[in-house]
C-alpha cells in the first residue's frame, strides 16, 4: 500500500485530532509542534509536510492513553499508518515517548523529541508575560528561561540539547521554534 501524502493528510488529521483531543492547550501545542517541525525541515532540507504531520499528530493519543502511559505514542502511529501516513512519520510519532520502547533514530525522530519541549519552554515564556504574547518574546530572555531550571520544571532541556544531533546549535534552534510559533501567534491563543 502506497503512503498517502502527508499534506493531503493534514486535514484527516486535524479531523482526528478533534475527535480525540478536548483539551484546547494540547491541541494548541500540537500545532505548536507542527510549526517548529516544518521549519525545522525547511532549515535541513527536509519535507516540511512530512516532519509538520509528525508534529501534529504526535499527542492525538494523549488523552485515549492516560491510563496507560506506554500505549502514548504507540496508539498515535497506529492512527496514522491506518490513514495512509508513512512509516518514517509513524516511527517518529512513537519514538518521541521513550516508554513505548521506539528509539528514536531518524533526524525526525530526534526533531520531533526536541521540538515537543521546546513548545512548552516557549508557551511558558509567553504565558508568564503580562500581555501573554509571543511577539515580544525574545530570544535572550528564551536562553535565560532555558537555563533556570526552576522555569517551567516540567520541559525537560536535554530534549531541547538533542537539536545539536540535527547540526543545530541551541540558539539557533530556539530561533526556528520561536519564530515557528510567532508565525501562528492567534492560531496559539497567544497573540
Ligand atoms: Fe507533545
């Protein structure tokens, strides 16, 4: 069976996601992360439809697999593979939680694990800010939270660090991320 392609898949994904996911931030950080991960393939020559579905569909699961950790991630690429995606964006959905046993290999796999945090880090720099937008969110201030472990304990950095494994440097890498997001500001609800 051929692979569907990933940007004619965009919209049974989204469909999906809106069946599966009631939590507003969690769909918002999945195009959070379908933002940074096509940028992410642009800035490495990748398919930016390919990586950006990775980023969307990563969490669709989150909320069928509470009871079981594990499943996170696992059930996800399932969905996905059942509606025509490829097995490289399949991988990846399932590599980004280490408890399913999927390791992460592909540079997909590795963006996908480190555009996951980054999201968060850059949703909390946003939120804590008294206009809580994106648009005066800097980058010095993103290095500065980056480094305050007290900030936003639950992103975990080293996830972030593993951009360096895709040739990125971390200030670039948050550069991409930020500018990712600021480019759908209202889609976030953090305009
Ligand atoms: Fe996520």
């Amino acid at each position: 069976m051929h692979a569907t392609s990933p940007a004619a898949l965009r919209p049974q994904v989204l469909a999906l996601i809106d069946e599966e996911v009631a939590n507003e931030n969690l769909r918002r950080h999945m195009l959070a992360c379908e933002a940074i991960m096509r940028a992410l393939a642009q800035r490495l020559d990748e398919d930016p439809d390919e990586w950006g579905l990775a980023g969307l569909g990563h969490d669709l699961d989150a909320e069928l697999t509470e009871d079981d950790a594990s499943r996170h991630g696992a059930v996800a690429a399932q969905k996905i593979t059942e509606l025509g995606g490829s097995a490289e964006v399949a991988h990846a959905v399932a590599a980004h939680n280490d408890l399913t046993g999927v390791a992460a290999a592909s540079p997909m796999d590795v963006a996908l694990i480190a555009a996951d945090q980054l999201s968060g880090l850059i949703t909390a720099a946003a939120l804590i800010r008294p206009d809580k937008s994106l648009a005066q969110v800097r980058l010095k201030s993103l290095r500065k939270r980056y480094r305050e472990t007290a900030f936003a304990r639950g992103v975990d950095r080293e996830s972030i660090a593993r951009c360096q494994e895709l040739g990125l440097d971390l200030e670039e890498f948050m550069s991409i991320g930020l500018a990712a997001m600021q480019g759908i500001a209202g889609e976030l609800g953090l305009e």
